[in-house]
C-alpha cells in the first residue's frame, strides 16, 4: 500500500488515511482552504493508486491542469497563493480496506495483532451497530495474518463462507462482519492493484525468427493496451460509485451509478470484472425504485410509495439519504391514516378523539419536509441541486368553541393550508415545490355550535371498537405513555392481521428503536445511546423523550 502525505505551504503536514478525500472551502470537506472553490479537488484511492480529480484550475507541477491524473512522490500543486506537496510512500504493513457499511472508504493499517469489533478498545474498531464489540481476533505471525471468529452467534463470512476456528488471511481475501464488507491486502504477497488486473498469456507462434519477434511485440502491446484500457475503466467504475455513495441526493446517486455501470460495460470487453457489475446495477435499480416512490409521494399514492420502499430496503437500508426519505414517507403515511380514521370518528361523533388524531396528522404532514430529526421548530429546507418532494401545510383548526374547518389545498406547483388554535403555539408555515402539477383539495367541516353532545364512557368504548382502524389511537396513546413493551405486542398483532398496516408497522420501527437507545443508556454507552435516540427522533422528530434523553446524555 502506498501512503500518501500533504505538506500545506511548507509546515501543516497531514497524512491522507481515507480512500476519498476532498479539498476546498466548503465545511464539509476533509481539508478546508478559504478561498478555494467549495470542492476545489477531490483524491481517490483507487486499488493502492492515489487519484487526483481537479475540478476547477490548477497549477501541476508549473502547468495549467484541470480533470484527472495520478498522483506521483514530489508532485506539486499550486492554487491560489496556496503551496500542496505530495509524498508517496510505500508500506509493506498489510491493511484493511472498507468497502460497505457505515465505515466504508476507511484504510486501516494492520500493524499488530488486536481484536476485531465494535468495542471502543478494540484495535480495528468498527462502527455498525451489527458488528459484536468483540467480534474476532487477528494474528500477526512471522509476517503472515490469522483471523479467528471470536462469536459464532454472529458469524463471520470469509470469502462468502462461514468463518469456523482460526484461518489464514491472503490478499484479495473478503471479510464480512455485520453489514461491514473488508477486502484484506498484503503488500509483501500480492499488492492490490494486481486484484484488478486479468493475466494474458501472449500466443507464441513457431516460424520464422521475424515473425516470431513481430508476433510477440505485437501481441504483447495488444495485451499491455488491453489492460491499460481494463484498469482505466474499472478506476472510473469505482470512483464514480464512491460519488454515487457519498451523495446526498437520489438524482445524484443515480447518475452516477449508470455512469459506474457504463464503464463496467466497457471494462468487460477487455476483462473480467467479476459481479461488480451486478452490485453496481442492483444498486442502481434500488435507487430508481426510491425516485419512483418520491414521484409517488409528490402525487399522493403515499401508501404505494411506502410499500416500494420497504422491499428495497433490505440492500440500501445502510444509507443515511435512504432511511431520511423513508421515516418521512412513513410519517405522511401515518399521517393520511389518521386523516381518514378522524374524519370515521366524527362521522359517529366521536369528535374529541377525532381532533387528537387530526392534531397528530397535522403535526406530522409539516415534519414531513423537515431536514434535521431533531428539529421540530424549523420545517423549512432549502433543496440543493435538485427537486425536493414534499407537502405544504398551512392548517386551520378552530378551537372546540366556534365553528370552522380543516383544508388542505394544493393549485400547480405550491400547496397551502393554514394552522391556527388558541390553545397551541403557532406552528410555522412551509412551502415546498412539488415536481407534479397537481390539484388536491380536502376539507373536513368542524362544526361548533352543532356538535354532537357527549357520550358516556361505556357508549364511547363501544363505538370505538366498531370503527375500522381505530388501532391507530390505541397504538398512538401507548406510544405518548411511553409504554413500549405493550406498544410493540400490540403493533406486532396488527401487522399479523394487516401486514402494510401504517401505523403498526410506525409505530413498531420507533418503539424498537426507542427502547434500543433505552437499554444502550441502562449499560451506560453513552455514545451509542445518543446515536440510538437520534434513530428515534428521525422517525419521530416531536418524541420528547428522545430529546430529553440527547441532552442529558450530552451533558454527561
């Protein structure tokens, strides 16, 4: 493995750990310099190579330069009034290199022998929550590397088959722990970039010498272009993948992903490239079934886009964009559920549970566009680079003494409806462009004056259990309670009866969520738990507990 330093204007060095490292004055990069375009220059790590992407103007080594090229020991870049030096260097240490889940991009240098695992002590620490904190054992041996699976309760694939005692490590070697995939390399026995590269054997012709010697120099610079052209296209196929993983958004992710697949295509003519293809293309049909819920969504067929999302959310569930756009999608599913079993109730006069259903999906349709979890103050979100499918709320509830209506209005590309009651805080107003031209108009009259009277709690218990989903307030009340034990049971027996049941399958995800980031706190792993209760308040942004919880754990 070649490591890779940066030494900035002549004395801040820094060593580049990671295969994909960007440089600009954005905050979001790894290395920020004012002044610079946002994503001044992004570097790859490309089977051992570095790879340098300018996108915008440099000066390489005293020339203009601009576009793609790999980085050698001693290459400088200049740009504005800023100084970057290069040094490679090659390591014989073996390595880790990332290649899915939550640390995927990571290079980990494998230095002594240590613990595989989740476990903040371990000496290669993952962090997917499906990995066991102590989860194997590597051994280093008179230059030769030893993995033993430590859980047998939590298997560990090698290579695609279940690991049993102790086994030796070659490069090119595939581990899986969790949704963690690691590709193992050692220098000394094979370096990586000789993974990528199909052997040619040239054809060797008896005759005469000449052509003999013609035969051979031009078989082997056909075989040299051929591999040239494989490797240039595979590096291309992976870089734009890795694009396709660090994007936030849909439209992104699927551009490039066909573009991955497009070189792929071209690399098989000269090579094999294995199931990359299959991955790449799996990957990119999951994201094209994503946008297809969002226009889904942007039309009104929330349950439809919600089913969609739930069978694809088995190969990119991991993504941080995927489970965002699912907890809203889930929220405004709950949220039409509670819009129609309201709109029951009242029918049969049942008003006061009418409204507490009709509050919740109020207050769920506008965090429908919210772009932090945990915020339920600010509902506006600004959309970079792209469509953003959302609805616009702007509700009018009348207070339970005079007469009025909810309406939920939509004309071309903006949907308003307006929110008000004395009792309650005003409850900001959004505005989200739909990429539909759609008319929708709903209006639930809320009579004031002409209000059914009262019923008793016996006559009440009984026209409750005979309206059709009226689950939904039972399970709503047991998750306000907190109680998650009967919350789940119940949510559980639901989907059994109903499978694609709303509400049940909601509340069941946060109730298991929530009671994860409750044994977390108990075990005191404090950093786990906050992560666990952001979980929670990604599907509920306006659960209490979960923010009481943050910032008691934050204080800590």
């Amino acid at each position: 493995m070649k490591y890779l330093r940066i030494r900035l204007d002549g004395n801040r060095e820094l060593e580049v750990k990671k295969s994909r490292f960007s440089i600009g004055s954005s905050e979001d990069n790894d290395l920020i310099i004012p002044g610079l375009a946002p994503r001044h220059m992004v570097i790859y790590n490309i089977e051992g190579k570095w790879i340098l992407i300018a996108n915008d103007l440099v000066q390489l080594n005293g020339r203009n330069f601009r576009g793609e090229t790999e980085i050698q020991d001693g290459d400088r870049v200049e740009v504005d009034d800023h100084l970057l030096e290069f040094s490679v260097r090659a390591e014989s240490s073996a390595y880790f290199r990332v290649l899915s889940g939550r640390d995927a991009g990571k290079l980990i240098s494998i230095d002594r022998s240590g613990i595989m695992g989740r476990s903040p002590t371990a000496e290669y620490r993952f962090s997917d929550p499906y990995v066991s904190r102590v989860h194997a054992r590597i051994t280093v041996k008179d230059g030769e590397y030893y993995i033993e699976d430590l859980n047998p309760k939590n298997p560990i694939l090698l290579n695609n088959k279940v690991l049993k005692g102790t086994q030796k490590l070659h490069t090119g070697d595939e581990i899986r722990l969790g949704k963690t995939r690691v590709l193992f390399v050692n220098p000394e026995e094979k370096p990586e970039e000789a993974l990528y590269v199909s052997s040619r054997k040239p054809l060797y012709v008896f005759g005469v010498l000449a052509l003999i010697v013609a035969v051979f120099v031009s078989t082997y610079w056909y075989i040299s272009r051929k591999n040239a052209l494989y490797y240039e296209h595979v590096s291309r196929a992976k870089i734009y993948a890795s694009k396709a993983t660090v994007s936030d958004e849909v439209v992104d992710k699927i551009k490039y992903l066909n573009m991955s697949l497009h070189e792929l295509k071209q690399a098989s003519r000269y090579g094999d490239v294995g199931n990359l293809d299959e991955i790449v293309k799996a990957n990119l049909e999951a994201w094209q079934k994503v946008m297809g819920a969002l226009e889904l969504t942007s039309r009104g067929q929330v349950d439809s886009a919600r089913i969609v999302l739930k069978k694809v959310s088995g190969l990119i569930g991991n993504s941080e964009t995927f489970d965002r756009i699912y907890a809203r999608v889930q929220r405004l599913s709950l949220a039409n559920q509670a819009l129609a079993v309201a709109e029951k109730l009242e029918k049969t006069g049942l008003e006061k549970e009418a409204q507490e259903l009709r509050r919740m999906a109020i207050k769920y349709m506008a965090a429908y566009n919210t772009a932090s979890a945990g915020s339920s103050e600010d509902y506006k979100e600004e959309s970079e680079g792209g469509q953003d499918y959302g609805i616009n709320l702007n509700l009018d509830l009348p207070s339970p003494e005079e007469p009025g209506h909810i309406k939920l209005e939509s004309k071309g590309l903006l949907q308003e409806v307006s929110y008000a009651e004395e009792s309650r805080e005003h409850e900001p107003d959004i505005s989200i462009p739909n990429p539909e031209d759609v008319s929708i108009k709903i209006e639930l009259n809320v009579p004031g004056k002409s209000r059914s009277p009262e019923k008793g709690p016996a006559s009440r218990a009984s026209m409750l259990s005979s309206i059709e989903g009226i689950s939904l307030l039972e399970l709503k009340r047991l998750y306000d309670s907190g109680d998650l034990n009967r919350l789940i049971e119940k949510a559980r027996a639901y989907l059994k009866q109903k499978p694609d049941d709303p509400s049940a399958e909601f509340y069941l995800n946060v109730a298991l969520r929530e009671k994860r980031a409750r044994q977390l706190e108990r075990k005191g792993r404090i950093e786990e738990a906050i992560r666990a209760w952001s979980e929670v308040l990604q599907l509920d942004p306006y659960n209490k507990r979960a923010k009481k919880a943050i910032i008691e754990l934050g204080s800590r």
